[in-house]
C-alpha cells in the first residue's frame, strides 16, 4: 500500500532548476518514485548531466537548457516535454539566486535581477505549465522552492527574503485559483542547505548563529527535501494538501530565542 500511495509511475514531471544540487536530488527522487524527468536549467550541460542520472535509474529523462526568465523559453521547453512525453503532471519551481549585499548597497539591477529569477520564474512558469495541465483536464501538482526566510526574513538576504515572501503568496493565491481544476499548488520551504548560491554567505560566525537556532544542529542533505517532494507530487497522498506551505529545517521556525 505504501508503494502505491507514493508511486508516481506513470506521471511526466519538469523540475526547473533541476541542474543544480537541491533541485537535482528531487529531480532523481521523484525519478526513484517512478516518475520521467525534464530537467531545465540555465546550465544546459547541469541539465543534460542530471538527466543521464535519470536515465541510468530506468527512467526517461530530457534536459533541456532555458532561461526560466523567459517566457518564450519556458514555451519552448513545455513544447520539448510535451513532444518527447505527450504530457506534464508536476512542475516544480527550483530556479533561484542570492546575495548578502548590505541594503544602502543592493543596486537596481541586483535588485532586478533576484526577483527575476526567484520570483518572475514562478510567475511566468505557473502561467505556461499549469495552463497546459488545466487545458489536459488531468489534474497535476506544482511544487514551489521558497524559503525559511520567506518570513520571517533571515539578516543579509534582503532582496531573497522579499522574492520568497512573493513566492509563498504566489502559492497561495493560485492554490484557490487552480483547486476547481485539480491543480494543486505547494510549498517546501527548505531551511539551510549549503549549495553554491549560499556558501559564499556561510561565514563560521553565521554558521555558528544558525547551529544555535538549528535543534537538530546540522545543516540538511539534499536528499531530506526528496521525501516531502514526492509527498506533495503524489496525487494520492497528498490530495487534500494544497495552498501548503511546508517547512523542511531542522526545526529551525520552531525556535524564538
């Protein structure tokens, strides 16, 4: 009963971001559970790399090289998916930069260029993939990456925390919109995880201020994001769930002082 209530054979999911460390392993867990992948990222060698993995489980997979930016390459690479699977079931929503520059010295263009990717890219991705799964009448999930400090915000990450704060709302608002659909839409909101985008800010003072406000006092694996993804992507156990915004950290929201 277990296998079947997380099985996602069958079912054709796009990860966007999937080049990257986080967003690879869900990519090769939701694979694990059954599911063929299309890789997309702006790194379209990231992409193809992480869709060979995919393919030496047993499951077929695509990378694909696009700007999630970019409407019109998001639409080409829907079209990809759709030509080479006849179908998408679960999109997540993993593409995503950051910085620790002070607020008096954030620029227009950082600024910009942040909620482009971190926020834009959920917008613009919402609107191609899930109107491809309203027009399919067949339901789907999508999966967005926010953030532990989507709020409340985390010290030196300005401009993320804004775009993550976006991202929770963007979930929200289209969980309503989607549900008479069966379209349901979530959130993981993943605590602290070292990858490239974040190391460079993990200073030991900062690592040492997240230990204390960490119970489990560690950082994640990319592999504990792998079990609320096929959670959330699985039409079966997690049918009810939609509008969600879960928090995979450590405990680190549970603590105040």
């Amino acid at each position: 009963m277990q296998n079947d209530l997380f099985s996602l054979s069958g079912k054709v999911a796009a990860v966007i971001g999937g080049g990257g460390v986080l967003a690879g392993a869900m990519a090769t867990g939701l694979a694990e559970a059954g599911a063929d992948i299309a890789v997309i990222d702006f790194n379209g060698d990231a992409a193809e790399k992480r869709a060979e993995c995919i393919r030496l489980l047993g499951r077929r997979a695509l990378g694909i090289q696009a700007d999630a930016t970019s409407r019109p390459d998001l639409e080409r690479s829907l079209a990809a998916i759709q030509a080479e699977f006849g179908r998408v079931d679960i999109l997540i929503n993993a593409a995503g930069i950051n910085s620790a520059t002070p607020f008096f010295e954030i620029t227009e263009e950082e600024w910009h260029r942040i909620l482009d990717v971190d926020l834009k890219s959920v917008f613009l991705a919402c609107q191609v993939f899930a109107k491809a799964m309203i027009d399919a009448g067949q339901g789907g999930s999508i999966i967005n990456i926010s953030s532990a400090s989507s709020g409340p915000p985390l010290s030196k990450v300005f401009t993320y925390s804004v775009a993550k704060g976006g991202v929770n709302q963007i979930t929200q608002f289209l969980a309503r919109e989607f549900a008479p659909h069966k379209v349901r839409v979530n959130a993981i909101l993943p605590g602290f995880f070292p990858a490239e985008q974040n190391r460079r800010i993990l200073t030991p003072e900062r690592t040492a201020d997240i230990m204390r406000h960490t119970p489990v006092k560690r950082f994640g694996e990319p592999e504990e994001l792998v079990g609320m993804t096929v959670f959330l992507a699985s039409e079966k156990a997690s049918s009810f769930v939609t509008g969600a915004l879960l928090r995979v950290d450590g405990g680190y929201s549970a603590i105040t002082i």
